[in-house]
C-alpha cells in the first residue's frame, strides 16, 4: 500500500504536478495532497505524498529533504499517524432528536 511523507515549506506557487514531478524521481506516486485551510482555502505550505512502497517513501525522505523546489528548501519526513476523531454515540451529537432533555 506504501506510505505517507509529510512535506513542508512548500511555496504557493508550487503546483501539485511539480510535486509529483519531483518524488517520481523516487519512485511510483500514488497519490499528492496539498493541504489548504478549511475555513479561508488558502494554501498551508504542506502536504502530503503517498509513494507505492515503504522502501520508496524512505528513499524520498533520505534523498528530497531539503531539496530545492520552485524558490524554497523542503522538508520532507514521516507523515505523523492520522487521528481520527470518534463522533459520539447516537447519531453525531445532535440535540432534540430522541436524545435526553
């Protein structure tokens, strides 16, 4: 399945095909994502990069942090573990619908 990378100190005016252009040097990209706020949709400078392989996702770290891309230095490392959040029992929390007053 491979692995996630965390990428940072991405510039703005970084598409995500250059990203994808730059870790197939690596390996087999699965997938890019690049992180924009929720709320305003500007663009937080990261991202993420999922390689086909462990073994690729480690080459990418090792060879592409700190690497030049457009006008900045990258960081490249260990995507953190997702957490996922568990929505509280009985429907999402909604109050007034079959729940206690």
């Amino acid at each position: 399945m491979g692995i996630e990378v965390y990428v940072g100190q991405i510039s703005g005016l970084v598409t995500e095909d250059e990203v994808r252009k730059l870790f197939s040097v690596v390996g087999t990209v699965t997938s890019v994502h690049l992180v924009n706020d929720p709320d305003s949709g500007e663009f937080r400078g990261c991202g993420y990069v999922r390689m086909s392989s462990d073994e690729e996702a480690r080459e990418a770290i090792d060879l592409l942090n700190g690497a030049k891309l457009g006008d900045r230095q990258i960081v490249v490392k260990n995507a953190p573990p997702k957490v996922f959040k568990k929505t509280p029992a009985g429907g999402g929390g909604r109050s007034g619908r079959g729940g206690v007053k």
